[in-house]
C-alpha cells in the first residue's frame, strides 16, 4: 500500500525539473507564490507543489492511492496539476479542474481519460496538436502554440470545486495570463466553471470587462481591450462525458469553435 502523499512526492515530479521543497499551504501563500513566479515555467513549479486547499489535498491524494481498477499498476501523479503546451502561446484553454482518474493519474491536463480524447482529437484535427491521443506524459504529445490550463489545479471530488477552493486557486490563472499576456490572443473556456473563472482572471488582468457581464453559452464570443491589445474569449462546452455522451457537444462543435479560434488568431 502506498500512503497518501507518497505518489505525488516521487521521482516523476523531480524527473520533471519541479521543486517540490516549498509549498503554499494557505491562500495568502498561493497569492505571495503567483506573483513572485517570474515565468510559466516558475508557475508550474509553485503550483505542483501547492497543498492550500486541505479538502482538495485530501481528495487527489486519497484516489492516487485507492486507485481504479484498471490502474492499479499505475503510479497517479496525485497532485496539482501544471499547465502544458507553450510558454509563449496564441491560444489559451481554460479547463474546470483535472479529472480523479485522467489529469490526476498522468499529471498532464485532459491526458488519461475521455474528456482528454476529445480534446486532443479536436486539436488534432484542427492541426494544433501532434497526436489525436493524450495518454501520459512521456506519450510525445506536442501542442503548437497552444497551452492548457484549468480553474482549479487540483482534482474535486463529483468535479466540484467550493468557490473558497475556486478563488483560493483564482492566482494561479491571474499569474499565468499575466505571464503568457504579450503572446495570447484567443482564450477558449470550456464550460461555465471556467468561463466565469477567466473572466474575473482577465479583469483582474487589466482587461475590459463588458457590463452586464457576458454569459456562458457554447460559441459565445468575447472581444476585450487592454490598451491597444485585444483578444478574443470563446466559450465552448466543456467535453465532459456528460456532454458528449449525451451530444450536447458533438465533434463538429468542438471543430468549429476551434476554427474560429484560429480565424481570431490573425484577426482578433
Ligand atoms: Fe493549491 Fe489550487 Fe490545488 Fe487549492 S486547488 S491546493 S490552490 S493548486
């Protein structure tokens, strides 16, 4: 039996280059971290590290170790996950949180489950994206331009996070947007979860935030200002099972709202 926290403090996160000595374990600590890491790379190391959210902690450690059937070979990553993709991308997607048994298992956002096979299959298709499958971290995947990232960074439980545990990870997002700012053009969010998250993370950032705030809805569109940038928030239903199964989301949908992305890309 491996004990909570074992997995998630192993090799696989030194293989990686993160620092796991130092940690935010309140929500001032995940603040004072955000804004003192200097590069995504920076941000990535503070967030794998980070244990503020006790009930969240408690969460992905305690399924890394009873594990699902089908891994139980597997050694779950078991702790926050990092963003992944370009440090100087156009395209930013905004996911909820990393699923118990995929992102939570492999330690790379969408990778390990369906949402993740969904997900890569669009980018893929849509050529931004080096392989239609996502599976682990040494899989090969490759992303042009493009960088995933999530709202809350640590697997919850029903994939329901409180809004304390919501705004307790909120600096994360705010940093990395301010980090990434000089090269993103596009934001897609996937889902109303991630669409209210990025939101208040770009007005934070500086952007215009139009008023009455806009709504989540598939395809929607957002054009915001900052100085004499602009960029584009899309919103797309997030490819959860709950959505594909039932064919809310279809390929098709996913297709075309990276098809606009793209077109926004040249001309926001
Ligand atoms: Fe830290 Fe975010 Fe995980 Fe909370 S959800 S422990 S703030 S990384």
């Amino acid at each position: 039996m491996v004990a909570r926290g074992e997995d998630c403090q192993g090799d696989d996160r030194s293989a990686l280059g993160l620092n796991v000595t130092v940690h935010a374990s309140t929500a001032a600590g995940v603040r004072r971290q955000a804004r003192a890491a200097a590069s995504p790379w920076d941000l990535n190391q503070a967030i794998c590290a980070c244990r503020a959210c006790p009930r969240l902690v408690a969460w992905r450690e305690d399924v890394a170790v009873a594990k699902r059937a089908a891994y139980a070979d597997e050694r779950y990553w078991g702790a926050p996950v990092p963003s992944f993709g370009s440090d100087e991308p156009w395209l930013l997607i905004v996911g909820l949180a990393p699923g118990a048994h995929g992102a939570n298992r492999t330690g790379r956002m969408f990778t390990g489950d369906r949402s993740g096979d969904w997900l890569f299959g669009a980018l893929n298709r849509a050529g931004l994206a080096t392989s239609p499958a996502s599976v682990s971290r040494d899989d090969g995947q490759q992303l042009a331009g493009v960088r995933i990232t999530a709202a809350v960074r640590c697997a919850p439980p029903d994939n329901k996070p409180t809004p304390a545990e919501r705004d307790t990870c909120a600096p994360w997002l705010l940093r990395e947007l301010e980090l990434t700012a000089r090269s993103v053009r596009v934001v897609i969010a996937l889902g109303g979860f991630a669409w209210t998250a990025a939101l208040a993370a770009l007005g934070e950032c500086g952007w215009s935030i139009p008023r009455p705030r806009p709504k989540f809805a598939h395809a929607a569109e957002v054009h915001l200002e900052r100085a004499s940038a602009s960029l584009v928030l899309l919103g797309c239903y997030h490819p959860s099972q709950q959505n594909t199964f039932t064919g809310r989301l279809t390929e098709p949908m996913l297709d075309e709202v990276f098809a606009k992305a793209y077109a926004k890309r040249l001309d926001p």
